[in-house]
C-alpha cells in the first residue's frame, strides 16, 4: 500500500503497472484520475494552488488507506495526491485499488476517494479573473463521505 504527495506530475499507465506487477492473484482494478478543470461555480479557472503539511497530510492519507483495508480485501493500493500551481486538464490524484474481486477494487476506491476529498488536508486556491479564491467545502462532498460511515 503506497502514499505519495509530490509536486511532479504522475505516469498513470506506469503506476498501475507497478501495482500489480507478478501478482496472479488480482482480478480487478479500480482507478480514479483527478484532474484540474477550467471553470467551478461557473466561473473560469486559470490554475489552482494545492497547499499542504508535510508529515500530518501523509498520516492522515495512510489512515484513509488502512480504513479502506479493514473494509476490503486489498492486494493493493496507490493514493497519489499533488501539490503546487496546476493548470487546467493537470492530473491532481490518481487512486488505484486491486482485488481478488472487481466489487471488492471498484468500491474501496469510491471510497477512498470520497474520504481523500473531505479528510485530506489539502488547502486550495483557484486563480479566476476576479482574483484568488479559497475552495470552501462543499455539502455534496459531505454527503458522498457520510455514506460510507455506515459500514
């Protein structure tokens, strides 16, 4: 199980090929790719600032993780998470999940990526014509984690 927070850029078709490299007993993979849009809230989006500590933002990606391999039955699992200015159609996260078992991948990693969203400490700023702006939480990113509570 791995967690990186880096500023540099990620080789998707790499990272899952690592992950489940010389392991036969993989039957499913589940990824998510985030990636920087160009407009929210209906307003343009020239880039966005990702700010976050050292130390405390990897513990608690590695917490999210454990969580998510106390639900399923993991072979793997990958939680990259970027930082720094970037730009529009930039890769911001890449979650990848293996298992025996395609259910078992495709839900750990709605989860995780519905847990990363609201439980990472990640700070955000988006730059617009009309300035910088802090990303405030939002309710629908609540909602899609507090499902997962119940289990």
């Amino acid at each position: 199980m791995t967690v990186r927070v880096q500023r540099e850029d990620f080789d998707v078709g790499a990272e899952i090929a690592e992950l489940t490299r010389g392991n036969p007993r993989i039957g499913g993979v589940a990824s998510f790719i985030g990636l920087v849009r160009d407009i929210a809230d209906g307003t343009g989006v020239s880039a966005m600032t990702l700010e976050h500590y050292p130390g405390m933002t990897e513990k608690q990606l590695a917490t999210i993780v454990a969580e998510a391999k106390r639900r399923w039955p993991l072979e793997g699992c990958l939680v990259i998470h970027r930082y720094g200015r970037l730009e529009p159609t930039e890769q911001i996260v890449l979650v990848v999940t293996t298992s025996s078992h395609r259910q078992a991948a495709l839900e750990s990693c709605a989860f995780l990526i519905d847990w990363l969203k609201t439980r990472a400490p990640f700070w955000k700023v988006e730059d617009t014509a009309d300035g910088a702006r802090w990303v405030a939480a939002r309710q629908s990113d609540d909602d899609a984690a507090a499902k997962w509570a119940k289990k």
